[in-house]
C-alpha cells in the first residue's frame, strides 16, 4: 500500500529533521535503502515539515502521478505554473 511507504518516508524526514549524534547511524542506514524516487519525496516530505515553497521541474508522467498522491497524502499542494513547472506549497498550518 502506497500509504505505508509515504508513512515511512515522513517518519524518516522528521528523524532527519531532528537527528541527534546517536540517530545518524539510523538515519544512514535507512537512507541508503532508498531508491532515487523515495528520496525525491523525501525531499518533499522535509520541505512540508520546514513550511518551504519550491518551484520544480514535471517530471515524466509515471512519476508525476506518483509526486501527486504524495502530495495530497501529506496535505500540501503541487499547482502547475507553466509548460513543465510546477509549485509545490507545503500544508497549511492551523
């Protein structure tokens, strides 16, 4: 179930966000069980926990698709720009 993986990867950012000395040797070994595409909504999953706006390039539709569900699993925003762009906008906090 893609919820699952997505669920990992937000535990992860927020390890990584607030890792002690003790947690990097976790954090390491976690992080090198990622593929490239796990570590792209990493990325994403860091910048919602930071309130960060970032523009990005589309990527190929397969992925795309896949970038969507995670956005709106964590509650942020991907709105198309122009031909190929994209904003990313992290969750609104209330």
């Amino acid at each position: 179930m893609m919820s699952e993986s997505f669920d990992t990867l937000l535990r992860l950012a927020a390890l990584a966000q607030s890792a002690t000395v003790a947690d990097l040797a976790e954090l390491d070994g976690k992080l090198d069980e990622l593929d490239d595409a796990d570590v792209t909504l990493l990325f994403f999953a860091l910048a919602a926990r930071k309130g960060r706006a970032f523009q990005l390039i589309i990527p190929a539709p397969e992925r795309y698709a896949e970038l969507r569900e995670f956005v709106e699993h964590i509650g942020a925003t991907l709105e198309e720009v122009e031909s190929g762009q994209a904003v990313f906008r992290p969750p609104v906090v209330q």
